[in-house]
C-alpha cells in the first residue's frame, strides 16, 4: 500500500479499531505492526480467553472492512493463536522496532518448541541491549507459530541478529519446521493492558 494509504490505516486502527476493541469484553489490547517500505500491515488484538476472542468475530470483521476501504488494501491472512510467552521488561511505545519470526512447525512438536523458545532463545536476547519484549503464540492444531521480539531502536534489533541467527535455525529443528521466516516491523500503535513481567 502506498504511504498516504499507510497514514490512513494507522489513524484508522487508532481512532477506530482501538476503541472498538477496547470497549469489546475480554480484550487486553491492541498493536499495529508496520513496514513502511512494502506497505504490509500486521494488526493484533489480544483476549483474556478463547470466549473472549470468538466473541470478538464480528467486531473483527467489522475492523477488517473498514480498513480495506480506508486503505484500498487487501487482507492476506486472518489468524486465531494462543498467547504462550509474554516476557516484557518494558511496555513497548509507538516507534519501537519488531522482529516477527514465524515457524510452519509439526502439531506434535508444539509443546518442545515453546519448552526451547523459553529455555533457550528467551536468556539470549534478555542479555541483548534495548530488548524490550518477546512474545510466542501458537497454533497447536496447525502447528504454526510465531515470536516476536521488541527492541528499543532499529540499531539495537540489528545488533541482536548476530546472537539470535543461530538460535533461530535451532528453534526450527525443535518445531519440527524447515525453515523461519523473519519480517521487521515498526511498532505504530501499541496499546497493551498487560503489565511488565519483569
């Protein structure tokens, strides 16, 4: 999407979507994920339960059509994931960079992924400077996954790869998967109900 359409989708998520959602029962908050450069947007709303989210349908429908409209855009993908890491140190700001790492796992190796994820991967990055976040959500039925990491600045997300590029192929292999693929983001509306962990 071109980057008038951007603008236009940021302030809709914020002035729309954010309200709509916060007003929805059972949601603990909302982030827009976006990469300037290829247009490509990531929207999140996250429920304190499976009710919650399946209750949320319609409101999500609702916000999907409405960005497509203000944005001339197109949603690729709609996907329903339970939240299994949440390690925060500080609570992420608009303007904070993301690092998606998403993983076509085996069903049966769910539980070993998250096990490797939280013993090994998690101490890595809490050691990297300007880390702020991690969070994992799964599919247990697909077996898909997704990390995502929140750094500080830009510099300090590229800093990060030399020590978590090995640790990536790793997580694959106890997912089961072939490969990862990674796709960086800036953070343009976070509005989490969630404290720090840590």
């Amino acid at each position: 999407m071109a980057p008038d359409s951007m603008e236009k989708g940021i302030t809709f998520f914020k002035e729309t979507v954010v309200p709509m959602a916060n007003s929805t029962p059972g949601n603990m908050g909302q982030v827009l994920l976006v990469d300037r450069e290829s247009g490509k947007g990531v929207g999140i709303t996250m429920w304190d339960s499976p009710q919650a989210l399946g209750a949320s349908e319609q409101m999500g429908m609702t916000s999907r059509t409405g960005s497509i409209a203000v944005t001339g855009g197109q949603i690729v993908n709609v996907e329903r994931m339970e939240q299994v890491i949440n390690e925060r140190v500080a609570p992420t700001q608009p303007g904070t960079s993301v690092r998606l790492n998403t993983i076509a796992g085996d069903p049966a190796k769910t539980d070993n992924a998250i096990k490797f994820v939280k013993n090994q991967v998690l101490p890595v990055l809490k050691s990297q400077k300007g880390f702020q976040a991690m969070i994992m959500n799964v599919d247990r039925i697909t077996g898909r996954s997704t990390v995502s990491t929140v750094w500080a600045t830009r510099a300090d997300l590229e800093a990060s790869e030399s020590s978590v590029s090995g640790l990536r192929r790793d997580a694959a292999d106890a997912a089961g998967a072939k490969d990862v693929t990674v796709e960086l983001f800036e953070a343009a509306v976070t509005n989490i109900k969630q404290p720090a962990t840590a």
